[in-house]
C-alpha cells in the first residue's frame, strides 16, 4: 500500500521518462556555449542513464528539485549568479538537508564547517546553516561568484568548487580565463562532466509543481520551535524534519533565519537517502548470494559486485546500512557501482604494504585506494592532492609514505639519516619540525589543504590529543597567508585561531597583522598512543635573525635543522638547493628563531 502511495505520487514524474534524455553536442550553461565531444558524450550519457535509471528514486530526486529550486533560484537572482549552478546541489548532496561526506562536508551544499563560517553561515552547537537551504544556497552562491572572479569563466568556477580556485588555476593557468566557448572532451575533469549529467538528466524533469509546497519563514527574535509550530499551525515533527539546521529547538536573535515552513506532509522518502536500485538489479543480486565472491585486501573483507548490481543491492548483501557501506568505501550516493571490482564491508586503512601505484589507462584515485584498500582521503594526502587534479596515465600513486618531491620518482634518491634518535636509518619527511617522527622526504602541497583537525598533533602512526593551552606566542602575517595557512602551519583549528584573536572569519587577515597562536611540539620520536604531549610557547617571530653556518664535516641537513629548531624545507627554500647534498665549508643562511 505504500509502495502504491508513493508510486502515484511521484506518477507525473514516471510518466515523463519514456525516454532518457540524450545528451546534446551542444549546450548553453550560463553564460557560455560548450561543444561536447563524441568521446565525452558517450562517458555523460552513462551518467545521465544511471541517474534515470530507477524511476521511483529518480522521481523522489525530482521532487525535491521541485520543492526546493523556487527557493535556490530566488537567493540565486538576488546573488546574480546563474541559474544553471542549482544542479550543483543535485550533484553534491541530492538535496538533502542532513547529508554527510566521508571528509565531513555536510548539508545541501557539501560545505566544511570554517568554508560555512568564511560565506557567511553560523555553524555550531546550536544553529548549522549549512543544512538550510536558503542559507546555504547563499552561502554557495557566494563562494561560486569568488571562484568566478579569479577565473571570469562560470565553468572553471564550478571546477574549483570542488579543487578549489587555487588548484585549478594551477592546472590551467589563465589561458580562458573570460572564455564564452568551451569544448568538454574525455580530459575534461570528472566533477564537471557529471555536473552535465546532472544537468541533462533533470532538467526537463523538474519542470512543474511539487506535490507539497513549502513556504520561508523569516525571523529575527528568539524563538522555541515547539511556540511556533503552533503560531504557525504545522504539526511540530513536520517543522523539525524541514529544519534539521535548529540543533537545540531554539532560534537565536542575532541574525535574521529562515525558516522551512512545508504546506503538508512530504512522503517519507522526501528526506531520506536512498540509492537507485531496480528490479532487475535486486533480482540479480539475488542469484549471487548463494555464491558471493570476497576476499581480504589490506586486512579488510571485500565482496565483489556482480552484473548490474547497486550499492543498495551491495549494502544489504554485506549486511550493511547503506551509509556505512557509501561511507566505507568512499562513494557518493549517486556512484555508479563497477561490475567486477571489490568493495568493502569495513573501514579501509591508512596505508598499504606496497609503496606505490602506477596509473594504468583509466584508473583513477577513488580506483587505487580500492584497490589496496586505502581510504581515498588518506590517498589524497599521501600524494599531497586535493582531488584527482590532472593525473595521468603512468603517473605514480604513492601507497604507504609521503610522494617524494622535486624530482620525478625514478630520479629521487633515499635520503638516509644516520643521526636520528633510534640510530637507525630512517627516512624524513621535510616538513616536520626536527624531533618528530621521520618519514620519506616530501615537499609542501601542489593544492590548498582544506581540512584542520582539531586539538590533535601528529606524530607517526597515532593521533595525540593535546594538553590544555599554554600561553600564546605571535606570527606576524605575511601578504597572501590566510587563517587555514596558518592553522596547518601550527597544527591549530581554525576555531581556535578565531577565538584567540576575537577576527571575523568574513574579514579575512593583513598583512603585518599579530596573531596570537598556541603551539602544540611533540617532543618524543616515538611517543606512546595517548601520550600527554608538552606545550611551548610558540617563539615570537619578531626576535628572528639570520645567520650564517658553516657545514663541517659530519652535518647533513637533518643535523643542522634540528640544531636551530627548522625544517629541512626551509632551509633548501632559503639557500635555493635542489637537492640533500652538503659541502664542507658551505655557507648556509639560517633564519633563527
């Protein structure tokens, strides 16, 4: 009877799909004309078919569009930015409200809670403007038209909403920038390719009106949910489940909030996850359960998917709720599930045994970290990436230690250490602070790093928490640095870096701008797990002077950079050297703390 229910439902919607939409040669999005290549329009049109392909999840998804895109178009017009980008929230999070990365962006725009907090949204115990759609969509709008205006070309701009402005402008350069006419082909990075899937896909479906309407609450005073459920006369569960974004059951008076007020009762499914599946894919998974293959990769059971199998489908073979199983194996909600390949019924690992991957023809991160049972996210840093920016066949993914830097792989040379603390020869990593943990050499980041964890210092293998704060020191600002700079050059959060200077995240930093910072130092190679780690006064960078230092015969970088407290990194940055070697005599200049 409810299958029936939502069936009729969503039957305006069903009605419509007779035929899947075919991706166009050419197509307008905002202000540019784009030419997509045969090669390009085939790998859509998968896309575009797997979105289509279950018409009850398909009309669900339609659905929402319906009852949320008046809303996005309206914050859209008032921000001036172009209609098409609604799609975006299609692709990132299927509209719904409370929808979760495995990298902990969360709501209808995928956002991180400092990148939130810098458009503009309150986020924190009380109040998550991400999970509000008119918020969020302003908040999005926001980032968008700043990703615009380094590039003024809308496409690179909804590139770098997933890279980020700063690594797409690494990969491109500025050779398009204010382009009207673009072409998409096979190298046309993935996100933007399935944005037109997206696109194409929904496009026509979402036209009409949805079966329940929802109507924007304004208010600038404090408020219990429970009184205005009933000065509003909506049944209180309802507003709650259209308003995730309250997380105390009450809205403050600091600011004006907009609350979701829905004409009715939405389906059940209306803000639920649910992952395409088909009768045909259900009753194949059926006749593979009695023969399942699995196996362990990296100490972690996998079961292989078999015909036209969904992640629906593989979820409940493991015996798996179908967040854990997406999460898991980091996957979108509307990832394709790949005949033939694993996936895993537990957590994947932080590193694997074997050292590197090369890339083979069609093999991408998300593929590597599969199948070596690696989470992506740790693939990503182990190789100092953001996403899968301009990775090409051949190239080599590293596994279990920090990429090399400088040179290509073939050339870098093992850097031995004969003075660590163990007295072994270990290998470094060049950013760390003489005294840490060492690993293989490694150069900073080709992309912004976007992430900072809280309260925790790294030191090899496990995470530390910290001991409470000391007192702070200072950092004077540099031109260009920014608040997240300089929270993963200290190992703070962003939070922190906010609270102890009273900033507004909005307003940015200045050049020549004191900053006080807590400095968390490990001071063991090889701490025990849950070790109290100490504090030190972070130096004050105003007392730094250079000097000059002879190499003598026994020093390598190693040595001189834990006798005056530096990096390695900065001492090659300082004295323009490309590589490790040290001659006797040598004059080093040295920025002293």
């Amino acid at each position: 009877m409810r299958f029936l229910a939502v069936a009729l439902i969503f039957s305006g919607v069903t009605a419509s799909l007779a035929q899947t939409p075919e991706v166009p040669h050419k197509m307008r999005f905002a202000d540019m004309t784009l030419t997509i290549r045969d090669d390009a329009r085939r790998e859509i049109q998968k896309d575009v078919d797997a979105l289509t392909r279950s018409p009850r999840y398909f009309g669900i998804k339609v659905e929402r569009a319906r009852t949320y895109f008046p809303l996005i178009e309206k914050v859209f017009a008032e921000e001036r930015l172009p209609d098409d980008f609604k799609y975006l929230a299609l692709q990132e999070s299927a509209l719904i409200s409370d929808a979760v990365s495995v990298s902990n962006a969360v709501g209808f725009w995928q956002f991180k809670d400092f990148t939130a907090m810098e458009m503009g949204m309150r986020v924190d115990k009380q109040i998550d403007e991400r999970m509000n759609i008119v918020s969020a969509s302003r908040g999005a709008a926001r980032y968008l038209k700043q990703n615009n205006f380094m590039f003024n070309n809308w496409l690179y701009a909804l590139w770098a909403y997933q890279m980020g402005a700063g690594g797409v402008k690494r990969v491109v350069g500025d050779e398009f920038n204010g382009a009207k006419h673009m072409e998409i082909n096979a190298d046309t990075y993935w996100y933007i390719k399935k944005f037109i899937a997206h696109k194409v896909a929904f496009e026509d479906a979402v036209k009409g009106d949805p079966q329940v309407k929802v109507q924007v609450y304004e208010l600038r005073e404090k408020k219990e949910l429970t009184d205005l459920a009933s000065q509003l006369g909506v049944d209180e569960t309802h507003l709650k489940e259209n308003n995730k974004w309250i997380r105390s059951g009450t809205i403050p008076d600091d600011r004006t909030y907009a609350l979701i007020v829905p004409g009715g009762k939405l389906n059940a499914d209306f803000n639920t996850l649910l992952v395409s599946t088909s009768p045909a894919a259900t009753a194949k998974s059926a006749q593979v359960t009695d023969k399942d293959v699995k196996k362990k990769i990296n100490g972690v059971m996998a079961i292989q998917a078999s015909g036209n199998e969904s992640a629906a489908a593989l979820a409940a073979r493991a015996g798996l709720g179908i967040g854990d199983f997406l999460k898991f194996n980091d996957m979108s909600i509307d990832h394709r599930v790949r005949n033939g390949e694993f996936y895993f019924t537990g957590k994947k690992k932080s590193k694997s045994s074997t050292l590197t991957h090369t890339l083979a023809k069609g093999e991408d991160l998300w593929l590597v970290s599969q199948r070596y049972g690696v989470t992506l996210k740790r693939v990503r840093r182990l190789n100092r990436l953001d996403a899968d920016e301009n990775l090409k066949t051949g190239e080599v993914v590293w596994l279990s230690t920090r990429k090399p830097a400088g040179k290509p792989v073939e050339e870098q040379v093992q850097v031995v250490v004969a003075d660590t603390d163990s007295g072994q020869g270990e290998f470094f990593d060049w950013e760390v602070n003489p005294g840490s943990t060492t690993v293989i050499a490694a150069s900073k980041p080709v992309s912004a790093v976007k992430e900072v964890r809280e309260n925790t210092i790294k030191t090899g293998s496990p995470e530390v928490t910290s001991t409470p704060m000391a007192n702070p020191g200072y950092h004077v600002v540099s031109p260009g640095e920014t608040l997240y700079a300089l929270a993963k050059k200290y190992n703070v959060a962003v939070t922190d870096l906010l609270e102890w200077n009273q900033l507004d995240i909005t307003k940015g930093l200045k050049p020549g701008q004191e900053i006080s910072i807590i400095s968390r130092i490990n001071t063991s190679a090889s701490p025990a797990p849950q070790q109290a780690q100490s504090l030190e006064k972070l130096p004050d960078v105003r007392n730094e002077q250079w000097i000059t230092y002879e190499v003598k015969t026994s020093d390598t970088l190693y040595s001189v950079a834990r006798q005056y407290n530096v990096t390695i990194k900065e001492i090659m940055d300082w004295n323009n050297k490309s590589d490790f070697a040290l001659s006797l005599g040598e004059k080093l200049k040295i920025l002293t703390r």
